[in-house]
C-alpha cells in the first residue's frame, strides 16, 4: 500500500512542476511587461508607498501620462488624417 501512495505522490508532484513549466514567460513577454510597467508610471512604486505611486512622483506620473495621451491622440489625428477610407466605406 504504501508503494502505491508513493507512486501516486510521485504522478501528483510530476504533474504539477510540469505545469509550472508551462507557466513560464518568455524573456519577450517580460520585457514587454516592464515596458508597460514603466509606461503605466509602475516604476515610481517604492516599498514605502505600495500599491500606489510613491506621492514624490505623483505629478511626473501624472505629465508622463499626459504625454502618453497627447501621443496617442496625435497617432490618431494623423490616422485619421491620411486620407485613407473609412473602415467599412465603400
């Protein structure tokens, strides 16, 4: 009996480390995570003022987002100002 709970424990512990293997990001998936960490003001997080942004560096969050948005809405000013057809225009 106990050869066969030793077998199962074995199957069970095999089991769940291959699916921890299955888990894991690539070194891409993680850049792109820090880049959007960084992008979203994450990296101004210190240990004092977790979760949120350490109150130091809530205005450069804040005009780091503003610039994000600014860019964002001149991508689509010019998108839109390019002269290509609208989605579904025939």
């Amino acid at each position: 009996m106990k050869k066969l709970s030793l077998v199962a424990l074995s199957f069970v512990v095999l089991a769940a480390s291959s699916s921890a293997f299955a888990q894991a990001k690539t070194r891409a998936q993680v850049y792109q995570e820090l880049i959007e960490a960084q992008q979203n003001g994450l990296d101004y997080i210190t240990d004092t003022s977790y979760p949120d942004v350490n109150p130091v560096f809530a205005r450069q969050v804040a005009q780091h987002k503003e610039a994000l948005a600014a860019q964002a809405a001149a991508a689509a000013s010019h998108v839109a100002n390019s002269g290509a057809p609208a989605v579904g225009a025939h």
